[in-house]
C-alpha cells in the first residue's frame, strides 16, 4: 500500500514546526507497517534526502486570490494546460490514500496553501484515492470563497484531526459529516523521539524562538520588550539565552535568525547565543534539552510540553492565540499563553517568573499528562490507518488534562478578550482588502488587454484596408453631395 502524504515541506525557506509535522506524520505510518510512502513537496529532491522516501512534486499555487482561485478551478476541472496537475494526478496513480500532514495553514492568511490541500485532495478523490487529513489549525480566518473551498475539504474527509478547540468548533460548524475529531498536533511526542541526535548543548540554558511578526505592535517596541524580558529570564534563573530559529532560509541570515540578531542587541546581558537554522529533529532535541522555553512560534511550545519542560508563549494576534493556548491547553497549561498587550506591562516578565518558581510542579504535571496523551496520540494514528485503508476509522477521545492554573496576579483574560477581538477583526479586514487588491489587479489587466487588443486591431491591415475604403467612400459621397 503507498500513501501520498502532503505537508508544507520542501520550500525556499526552511520551517522547522512544519517539517517536524511531516516527519512524525511519516514515521507515524512507517511504525504501523506504511513504508511506502511518497511526500509531495515543493523540492522533491531536497525532501527525498530529508526525508528518506520517495518524492513528487505538489502543485505550486500562486498567492494573489484571484489567480489562486483560477488556477484552483484548472485544477479541478481538469484544464489540459495544467501540466503540474496532470503530474500531480500520475503521482497519484500509483498510490492508494492521501494524507494530508498537520498544519495550520486552512485559513485566509495562507490561502495560497489552504487551496493546495483542496485541490490535492480533490484529485485524490477523483481518483478514488481515500483522504484523511491529521493534526490541523483551522481558520480562524476564512472569508469569501476560502470558506466554501475549506468546507469542502473537511466534509469530503474521512476523518478531520482538530488540534485545538476553536478548530473542533469551526470544523463542526462547517460540516454536519460527523468526521471532525479532537486530535494532538502530528509532532506532540517528536522531541523526545529526537533527543539521541548529534549536536546537544553542554550544560542548562533557556531556549528562545521567536517569528519576525509582531503583530501590530511596531517592531522596534516588540524587540525592546522582549530583549528586556529575556535579560529578566536569565537574570532569574542564572542560565543562559539561547536562541533557536524554526524559520529561516539557511546561511541567509533572515526570518527568526535576523529576529533573533535584533533581539539580542537590544538585550543587557551577554550570556547570549545565537545558533543558525538546523533541521527539524535537531531543533526538537535542542529544544527538549534546555530547562524552559519561551516563544512566540508555536511548535517550541509543542516540543516544551514533550520534553516536560515549564514554557512561557506569547501570541501576537488572534491566529497565534489559538494556536498557542490551544496546544498547551491539551496538556493543562493554558494559561502560560499571554498575548501581546502583556509584553508590555509586566505580565510577561511575571508569567516567566512564575514558570520558572513552578518548574518541578510543572514538570511532575507534564509527566502525569504523558502517558494518557502518548496513548491517545497513537491511537489515533492508529484510527489514520484505518481510514487509509477505506475503513471506519474510530477515533479516540482526547483525554481531559487537569488544568494547572497560574497563581500570579498577572493573570487575567480581560486585556487578553479586548486584544484578541480587536486582532480578529483586523485580520478579516486584512484578508478582504487582499481580495479586493486582488480582484482590482485583474481588472487592470484585463483593460490593459482590451487596450492592446483594440490598439492591435487599429493598426492591423484590415482596419487600414477598411479606413481606406471608409475614406473613400466619404469623398465621393462628399463629391455627389455638391455636384
């Protein structure tokens, strides 16, 4: 049997959180006897290597809506022009089911990724291909057409992994399938499963990551804030910041490694470091290795809470938000996911205080949530096989973790409900304005065409012929008119 499994892998700049995701999605079929697997990739040479499987190439979506959306429509209707999806559609010959890896791209800020995943998994379907999907975020943006593209893709699954609450609620609200499960994110237990790779750190420090965004705090007050409370981490706990990019293009010194550079010039202590991009299982088993984690990515977040490890998140707009809590809420610890207005004040400062005070605590309660978690988590790849093979799956219900609730005065949703509404709003405006643009730049170049179309016209030899004739017949009817 051979399983097509798509992931956002094999871009031009390396996402750890994504890979990660991929990786244990592979290996996940691997232990369960699925060996024969090919990864559908954006660089099927780099992903074959990376990988250690078959690879093929996806289809690369453009990112204007409107062009997405044209091509989108090629795709499905089976345009003849479109030569990568009549690749796509040989690669799928030749497999059985399709599985689409965990992400969180279903939703219109990555709409260009959302209509990847629906135009493969339509192709699947087509083909007769079962389609389960695993380990997603859904929305929490979708407007205008991304709604019905992403309705449809989740009601034709076998089975949906929601792995957070928000995505459980929009799921089922999209479709009356029955098919929307809760589920873990597909790299929950890829830490610990790399900790045996090479490149560990001598003694105990502080892991930091975190994203070029800054929501829509300017990025020079962002920076300060959390150069300030980074040099409040390790004057706390005496350890040292080391910093752990998840998105950059290697040896180009961008994304999460330029974060990290301005981050740490702003900060007052020396007792920094800055490492370049690694691959995914070195950065989990980095990750798993130090003594507390802090973040504003989320797959560090995830990799904390394998490695029983305290971890202090900020999200810096509504999309984050969800991730972020949603994540440490399965294991109990919600509530270390601040939001942006709490970098400001000294809620932030105050949560990593705690963290680090509650360190065993936490630890003890991470350890007591593993293995109810871990069983679950298998489970359910157990419940993916199975509907990879075309039959019911039966998934498992995720088990209810004890929450671990902050004790600090810094507590408190009130900021955190005002800011997320606010973020939420904006982001809808965001996407609509894309669209629009979008649209308005097609009707651009449609006028532009229509313009050379009639300028062509106008200096053909048939308008010419038919101007001379025109003039003609004008002069001698001009001529009668006064004889």
């Amino acid at each position: 049997m051979r399983i097509a499994v798509l992931g956002d892998v094999g871009q031009p700049i390396y996402h750890v959180g994504d890979e990660a995701m991929t990786h244990a999605a592979v290996h996940e079929l691997e232990q369960r006897g699925l060996s024969d697997v090919v990864v559908l990739s954006r660089n099927p040479a780099d992903s074959q290597q990376r990988f250690g499987c078959a690879s093929a190439p996806s289809l690369p979506f453009p990112w204007s809506p409107l062009e997405r959306e044209s091509y989108f429509d090629a795709v499905v209707t089976d345009d003849d022009g479109q030569e990568d999806a009549r690749r796509l559609a040989g690669t799928l010959r030749t497999c059985d089911a399709l599985l689409i890896a965990g992400g969180g791209n279903l939703n219109s800020m990555y709409g260009w990724l959302l209509f990847e995943r629906a135009a493969v998994a339509a192709t699947a379907r087509k083909l007769g291909l079962p389609v389960v999907i695993s380990g997603q975020t859904l929305g929490p943006t979708l407007v205008r057409r991304d709604r019905d593209v992403a309705a449809e893709l989740v009601h034709n699954a076998v089975v949906f992994g929601a792995r957070e609450a928000s995505t459980l609620a929009l799921g089922r609200e999209l479709t009356d399938n029955n098919n929307v499960v809760p589920c873990l994110d597909d790299a929950s237990f890829y830490a610990t499963a790399s900790q045996n790779v090479q490149g560990q750190l001598a003694g105990a420090y502080i892991a930091a990551t975190f994203a070029s965004g800054t929501g829509s705090m300017p990025p020079e007050m962002f920076i300060k804030h959390v150069a300030a409370s980074l040099d409040h981490a390790s004057r706390i706990t005496g350890l040292p910041i080391v910093f752990l990019p998840h998105m950059a293009i290697e040896g180009a010194g961008d994304g999460d490694e330029a974060m990290h550079a301005r981050i740490a010039q702003e900060m007052k202590s020396e007792n920094v470091e800055l490492r370049p991009i690694t691959d995914a299982a070195s950065t989990a088993a980095l990750t798993a290795g130090a003594s507390m984690v802090i973040t504003s990515r989320y797959h560090p977040a995830v990799f904390a809470t394998d490695a029983l490890l305290p971890c202090v998140a900020l999200a810096v707009e509504d999309y984050s938000e969800i991730r972020l809590r949603g994540t440490l809420a399965n294991w109990g610890l919600g509530g270390f996911a601040l939001s942006l207005p709490d970098l400001v004040g000294s809620a932030f400062k105050e949560a990593i205080t705690e963290a680090w005070n509650r360190r065993t605590e936490i630890r003890d309660h991470l350890k007591a949530a593993h293995p109810a978690l871990r069983e679950h988590h298998d489970r359910w790849w157990d419940a993916v096989v199975r509907g990879l093979n075309g039959n019911a799956p039966e998934p498992p219900q995720l088990p209810t973790i004890p929450e671990l609730a902050p004790q600090g005065a810094w507590f408190s949703d009130v900021g955190t409900c005002i800011f997320l509404a606010q973020s939420a709003e904006l982001a809808h405006l965001r996407a609509e304005r894309e669209h629009l643009e979008s649209q308005l730049e097609g009707q651009r170049r449609r006028a532009d065409d229509a313009r050379a179309e009639l300028e062509g016209w106008f200096n053909s030899r048939s308008f010419k012929a038919i101007r001379t004739v025109a003039s003609a017949k004008a002069r001698v009817l001009h001529r009668k008119e006064h004889q």
